[in-house]
C-alpha cells in the first residue's frame, strides 16, 4: 500500500497530508469533497511496510505537524511543500514515485549530446532524467545501456532512446506510444505496464 504525500495549494500557506491509501485517486478525491482548496497528489512510497514508514515521516516532520481542527486525522497534515518531502522520495530509489506532470514529454530544448530535454515530470522541482523515469515517475530514474545504447527504467521497463516525434498534445503522444508498444515487448512487460498505467 503506497504511503502518499497530498498537497493542498493555499496561497503561500501550503499544506500536505501524509497517509495510506491502496486507491491514490480515490483518496484525493474523497479528501477533495468539502475542500475549496486544490488537493494534489505530489508523489508517494510503495513501501513494503507502509504502517511503519507512515509512522517514519510522521515522526521526522512532527515539528511542522498542524493540530488543526482537533480530529483523528489532524495528525497527517503537516506545514510541507513539495521541496521538504523530495528527498524521502529519493531515498525511497525504486519504491519513490512522483505524480507525473501531463505535459512532461513537451520537449523544450536538447542538451550537448542531443538528448530532448522535456518541460518536466514534476511540477514543483526539475528532475533529471537520471534520477526520476519521465514515462512512470519513478526515482529509480532511467539508465543508459550500453548494449542497446537506449535509456532503460528498471520500474516501468521502458526502453527508449528518445528518437520520438514531438508531440503537441498527449492525445498524439498516446497514440504514438500505443502503436510502438505493438512493436516490442512480450506479454510480462505489457501486463505490468497497463497495471501502471
Ligand atoms: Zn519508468
């Protein structure tokens, strides 16, 4: 069960909840109901023991805790911005995730070796693409094989060396990857895939 990080947007008086939740959606939606205040889901920990890492964090960031409205879940809310819990993400390697940005494969420069450089996975920080996979967003990030000479994420098992077209919406972009999943991959990768997905 992934231990989340859900951010809700207030001028500059971010907060962030720190939970369990099996459905990540279903959670925000539901915190969402009666809040006019945005609820973002930032990333989250695919820990093996959730209880014990929710009580971890809990813990480390006490001292911004928020008692606020006295209820029993008042303990999970914390004064944290996206930049605070980044590196719990990190840490966390391959069980780290970030909530991917729609638009992180809108290419917005190339680097020296000619590499597209995208407009970002995530909306409060730049990640490397090194450190974070830019298709599922985890730290596990992608790495060059030399075999192959693509770009390799152990998580998602993406395999890319990036010489994609550009895309202008996701719409395209979708498309595009549909019919190059038919190009490749048995049927393991495919089922773990759309299980992502
Ligand atoms: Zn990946």
């Amino acid at each position: 069960m992934p231990v989340y990080f859900i951010l809700e947007e207030n001028n500059a008086d971010w907060r962030m909840k720190i939970g369990r939740a099996t459905n990540l959606k279903g959670r925000r939606g539901a915190l969402q109901t009666g809040n006019s205040r945005p609820l973002k889901v930032v990333g989250w920990i695919e820990a093996v023991n959730e209880a014990e890492t929710e009580k971890r964090l809990h813990e480390k960031y006490a001292a911004h805790n928020i008692g606020r409205d006295g209820g029993s879940s008042a303990r999970e809310w914390f004064h944290l911005q996206p930049a605070d819990i980044l590196e719990d993400l990190h840490r966390a390697g391959i069980h780290g995730f970030v909530e991917k940005n729609t638009d992180a494969f809108e290419v917005v420069g190339h680097d020296r070796d000619g590499v597209p450089e995208y407009l970002g996975i995530w909306d409060w920080s730049s990640l490397e693409l090194e450190e974070c996979c830019p298709f599922c967003g985890c730290f596990c990030g992608m790495h060059f094989q030399d075999a192959s000479q693509m770009f390799h994420c152990l998580s998602c098992d993406e395999l890319t060396d990036f010489s994609q077209p550009e895309f202008d919406n996701e719409e395209d972009y979708r498309a595009w990857k549909e019919h190059e999943e038919c190009l490749k991959v048995g049927p393991a990768t495919k089922a773990r895939r759309s299980r992502l997905d």
